[in-house]
C-alpha cells in the first residue's frame, strides 16, 4: 500500500498549523509510517532487541515431559487413602535428566527430584517434608490431590502453538523460551538505521574551543543517546553550519543512509525560511507548531524515502518531542506491532504548579511514595526549556492537560514513568 501524502493532510478545516494538539499530531504521525521489512537470520543471542520478521511455532512440547515440581515421592493417588496414613515400598528414584525405568504397580512409590520424569502410573507427587522414609519405604500423610506438583508436558509451550508473533521485540524472557524450544536461529527485521545531526552556528562539537556567545552541541550526545538505548543503529552526521549548501547537503547525505534522519534546531519559526523551502524540494515536510510546553516547533514528513523528524533545538524539547512522538514512531517502523502504552497513573502532588491553560505541559517531576505508601510528586523546579538538569533530576513527566491551569498542592495529576521509557 502506498502511504497517502502528507500534503492529504486535511490542512484548512480542522487542522490548525498554530496550534496542533499533542494527540492529532501523533495520529498524524501514525498514519505516515512505512517500517522496515529487510530480513536477516541471527543466532538467538543477537536477537536480543531485535524485532521478529515471523511467527515463531513451537515444534515440541515444554516441558517436553511431565515431571515433578518438588523433591519428594511420585505415587499413585489412589494408593492414599482418604482417612489414615498409608505406607508404601520405594522401589528407585528418578532423577532430573534419569528417569526411573520400570514400572510402579500398586502399593509402590518412587523417589522423585524437581524436573525428574514422573512414572507413567504416578499421578501425584508428595513432598518430601510430607513424607516419613525408613527402611526402603514410606508413610504419607492425608490431603494430597491427584495431580498435584506435577508440572505437565507442554504446560509451559505446547506443540504447535505460535509462541510469538511477527513484530514482537525479542527480550530475555523470549530468549530462553527460544533456547528451550531447541531453536538456534530466529528471522528478524533489519535494525531501524536512524541519522541526525544539529544545526546551528553556535555549536561546537566536544574537542572544540568555544568562542565568543559559543556553546557545546549536547543535543547531539542526548539523541545518540535515546536512540542507542532503543537498539538502533545511529548515524552521527556531526553539527552543521546555517547555511543553505551545508544544510541541503546534510539532508542529502543523510535522506541517502539512513531509514530516519532527525535533526535538532531551525525549524522554529524565527529561522530561516530557507529551510522550509529546501525541504519543499527535497520532500514532504509539513511544520507544526504543537500547543505543548516545552517542544513547540515540530517538524514531520519525509526526504526521499527516509522519514524525518525535525526537533526543536532547546535541550529540554529535544527530549520532551522524542520521547512524546519520536519513540513511538521509531518503534513501529523497526516494525514493531502492539505498542505496549506508556505507564501513566496519578500521583498527589506535592508542591503548587505554576501551568497557563492552552497547551499540554510536560513538566520534569520527582516520584515518590511517602509513608503512607501514596505515590507523590513535584516538579524539578525550573522548568525552563534549556534546563537539561531538569531530566536528569526527574524520574517522570508531570503531565499536565491543555485546559490545565495553576494547580494547587493536594490535586491529582498525571504522571509518566521515565523508567521503562527513557
Ligand atoms: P533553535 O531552535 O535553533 O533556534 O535553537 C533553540 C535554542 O536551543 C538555542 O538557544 C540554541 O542555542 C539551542 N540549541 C540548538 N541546538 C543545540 C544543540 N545541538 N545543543 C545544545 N543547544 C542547542
Ligand atoms: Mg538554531
């Protein structure tokens, strides 16, 4: 299917460039996307992080025999009986890996270890602190039901079964489920390959000597560093100068490698026209303008066939807009099906928030749980766009609706966990 043009965008009625709401913007977003399909075979071991390109079938049963989930006895439940202690004979012992080899006739019991096979006359196991052993046999006690500690062939993973899905990542849990499955090698979509680089005549890059009204790039370091703890593959492309040659070229070299290229800086509205018109050429670019605080500026679209993110260029907004939409678009073109939703719950606060109704606000906030054992929250302090202490103190996003305004200590407000997303 081909995607429709971002210029289909209903841009007159409903859609206001001044003002596009955090949620429009994301649909928006959604609707553009064309993830990756290449497919490469890896061993299990570097799948990890990486999305399956198919459903994985079970080709056997886990546990692929029923075996004992305790130390104990394996018996035959209706050897117990209901009202008194009954003694039996043991007559071997089945160990994880050495199952007993004969059979188990009435008024017989069987050692039995965690993960030996049980005997296929056995339908119960005993723990062993429920049993008395003494001269090649043993008294157990009342209560025990059929079936009990037997963990069952194909309990875990049944033949047949899909086991994961196509679009699924592959994390530690699905990685010994492979391995217990016998599979070696998985297949898995390409890694996203995601270029950036900052713009900016101010910017020097680490190493450099700042001049006069200079400053470090760190945008540069934050966007390696939220893309590479996603998994991707990155592409440094460095700072480049305001001017219109060095800026086409950038996009150029950049729209060539990679599947996303994402910039920081010059795409607000008091820069360069310049920009907008090169993108127009090279692209399909649309800008917004999104009724959120920090990370106004946005700019969205494609430039050949490489998907673009345009952020803005304060620190603060370069995270608040990756994380807000980046992520989640980044995510489902690495191929990614069933975006699990970002935890977000209520917390108290704790301190009054200074907040203008018109824009949703995502404030830096610290968490905690107090002794009561309620979740409690404050925000960093200032909340200025260029205070990147401010997400490195938080532990999550105060998320503060558009209608929102001042709000006093006491009140209940959204709250989005770093952990699990940043
Ligand atoms: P801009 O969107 O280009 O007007 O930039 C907004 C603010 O962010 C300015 O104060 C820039 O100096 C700052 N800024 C832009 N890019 C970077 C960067 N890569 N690293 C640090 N600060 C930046
Ligand atoms: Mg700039």
């Amino acid at each position: 299917m081909t995607p429709p043009s971002l210029r289909d965008l209903p841009l007159a009625d409903d859609y206001d460039p001044n003002s596009m709401p955090v949620d429009k913007a994301r649909a928006h977003i959604r609707a553009f996307l064309t993830p990756v399909t290449t497919v490469e075979r890896v061993h299990i071991r570097d799948a990890l992080g990486r999305v399956l390109a198919e459903d994985v079938v079970s080709t056997m049963n886990v546990p692929s025999h029923d075996n004992s989930g305790m130390d104990g006895y394996a018996v035959r439940h209706a050897d117990l009986a209901a009202d008194a202690d009954v003694t039996l004979q043991v007559i071997g012992t089945s160990f994880a890996g050495a199952p007993y080899q004969g059979s188990v006739s009435p008024g017989q019991a069987v050692r039995i270890m965690t993960g030996g096979t049980v005997p296929k006359e056995c339908d119960a196991v005993i723990m062993q602190e429920r049993a008395k052993a003494a001269d090649g046999k043993v008294t157990l006690g009342l209560g025990a039901k059929k079936g009990q500690n037997i963990r069952r062939a194909g309990e875990d993973l049944a033949v047949g079964q899909i086991v994961f899905h196509k679009g699924q990542p592959v994390r530690a849990a699905e990685l010994g489920m492979l391995a217990s499955l016998g599979i070696i090698e998985v297949s898995v979509l390409r890694r996203l390959r995601v270029a950036f680089f900052s713009t900016g005549d101010e910017l020097v890059s680490l190493g450099g000597t700042l001049g006069a009204g200079q400053i470090y790039d760190s945008n540069r370091y934050t966007i390696f560093g939220m893309l590479s703890r996603l998994g991707f593959e990155v592409l440094d492309m460095g700072v480049i100068r305001d001017t219109p040659e060095a800026v086409e070229q950038a996009f150029e070299a950049a729209s060539k490698v990679a599947d996303v290229v994402i910039t920081s800086g010059g795409v607000s509205v008091g820069d360069a026209d310049y920009v907008k018109q090169m993108l127009d050429r090279l692209g399909d670019v649309l800008f917004w303008k999104i009724a959120m605080k920090p990370g106004r500026p946005l700019a969205f679209g494609k430039i050949g066939n490489a998907h673009f993110f345009g952020l803005p260029g304060n620190p603060v907004a370069v995270m608040v807009t990756f994380y807000q939409f980046v992520r989640d678009a980044l995510m489902v073109l690495s191929g990614r099906t069933n975006l699990e939703p970002v935890a977000t719950f209520k917390a108290r606060l704790t301190a009054p928030v200074k907040k203008a109704p018109g824009r949703t606000e995502f404030q830096r906030g610290i968490l905690t749980r107090d002794d009561s054992g309620e979740w409690t929250v404050r925000t960093t302090g200032d909340q200025g766009s260029g205070i990147l202490s401010s997400m490195s103190l938080a532990n999550c996003f105060v998320v503060l609706p558009t209608d929102q305004g001042n709000t006093e200590p006491g009140a209940m407000v959204d709250v989005q966990v770093f952990e699990g997303v940043i």
